[in-house]
C-alpha cells in the first residue's frame, strides 16, 4: 500500500463522553489533539484508512464489524465502517475507540482495521507492519492507537514505577521524530511491567514506515498522564 500518512493516538474509553460522563471535561484537550490528529490524516488525501491496535491476537476485521463499549457502562456499538447482518462484535478495545475517532470525523472513507497481539516480539510487530505496508491498496492513512505506561504515580493502574517517566519520555521523542528504530528498540519485557498498552502497535507503525521507505518526519502534539496514564497524540508524514 502507498502509504501517506501516519497518526498516533491514545485508546482510554473515556475520550468517548458517554462513558466519562460528569468528568467528560478533564479530557476536552486529549479529544480535540486527537481530533486534530485525525484531521491531519485526511488532510494527506488518503483513499483508505487502516486502524491498527493491540487486541489479544493479531487478525484483521471486517468491514461490518464492531466492538462495544457495555462493559464501560454504555450500552453503545461502535461501527468499524458498514452496517450489514455479516459483522459481529470482535473489536477490540483499541479499535473500538479508534473507530470512535473515525467516525466522529465525518469522513466517508473506507475503513480497514487490523489488531497485534499484545505480546507479539518486535520482530513479528515489524513484519506485521511490513506485510500491511505491502497489500495492495489505494493511498493509505495509518492510524495507530496505543497507550503509554499506566505507572505514572499512586494512583496510577499500576501504581508507582520510577521508570515509567523515562520510558514515556522516550516514546514521546520517538513519536516527535519518526524515530521507526527507537520504537523497535522497546523492551517487550519493561513495557509489561510498565502495563504500557502501545508498544505493540507502534512497533507495528515502525516496521510499516520502514518497509514503506522514504524519509518520514514526526510532530508529537499532546504528551500527558492523567490518572496516572501516558497518552500521546502525533502525527507522521512524509518529508
């Protein structure tokens, strides 16, 4: 696939406003950097888009499918692309919202998605990447959705890492500048204990920007840790 373009962006269910609910505000900013994110894809006149995240396996989807956010409390389905009796609820979370994310866009673009395994090794990660960057298709937007260590503190998921800081910090200078080989340099290990949900997909975009060639300049736009999370929000084109 020629692909165009890239995006990073965070999966937590609570960009959706239904399920933040009264706290829907504290996450305005994320939602507009996404939004804005999302934008820039479109922006590289793309023909498709293809969502890429970490689910329990690697597989691809459907065009009908969908995932569902019951389990956050909202009794809402959320539409990969076509609405057809052939799709079923196989999203997983991170596609879940970054269909989200597609579909708030308004965009009449095809959609395709496809989930690694969360505890794929970088080199599968990287061939992934490189088998995607390969298919035949139409110019391609990537948008990849991952989160960062979930460690930032005592009320983080996984409480209190001192590691956590500097791992993000790195990640976040990867994303600002295309770095494919910083991302593919990421401790499987480390990240685990880190409870980091991104690192997957983003060796993912690594190996489709690497097997995609061209120089690639990066701009990371948002970089915090609410609730003790890392999320990061960026945009890949090329130079």
């Amino acid at each position: 696939m020629p692909l165009v373009a890239a995006a990073v962006c965070p999966h937590p269910p609570l960009l959706v406003p239904e399920v933040a609910g009264a706290a829907a505000g504290e996450l305005d900013h994320l939602r507009a950097a996404c939004a804005a994110a999302v934008a820039g894809l479109l922006a590289a006149d793309p023909e498709v888009i293809l969502m890429v995240g970490a689910g329990p396996r690697t597989e691809r989807f459907d065009a009908a499918d969908y995932g569902s956010l019951r389990s956050f409390g909202v009794d809402r389905y959320v539409r990969l692309w076509k609405v057809n009796c052939a799709g079923g609820e196989r999203l997983p979370l991170s596609l879940t919202i970054g269909a989200w994310l597609i579909g708030r866009s308004g965009t009449e673009l095809p959609r395709r998605a496809a989930a690694i395994a969360a505890d794929a090794t970088p080199d599968e990660c990287a061939d992934f990447g490189a088998a995607l960057a390969a298919e035949p298709a139409g110019r391609t937007a990537l948008l990849v959705l991952g989160d960062g260590s979930a460690c930032r503190g005592v009320q983080a998921p996984g409480y209190d890492d001192p590691r956590a800081e500097a791992y993000d910090e790195g990640v976040a200078r990867a994303l600002a500048g295309a770095d494919a080989a910083a991302l593919l340099d990421l401790d499987p290990g480390l990240s685990a204990e880190l409870k980091v949900a991104g690192r997957a997909s983003w060796q993912v975009l690594a190996g489709a920007v690497r097997a995609a060639g061209g120089d690639w300049r990066g701009r990371l736009s948002h970089h915090e840790a609410p609730y003790g999370v890392a999320y990061f929000v960026a945009n890949w084109d090329r130079a």
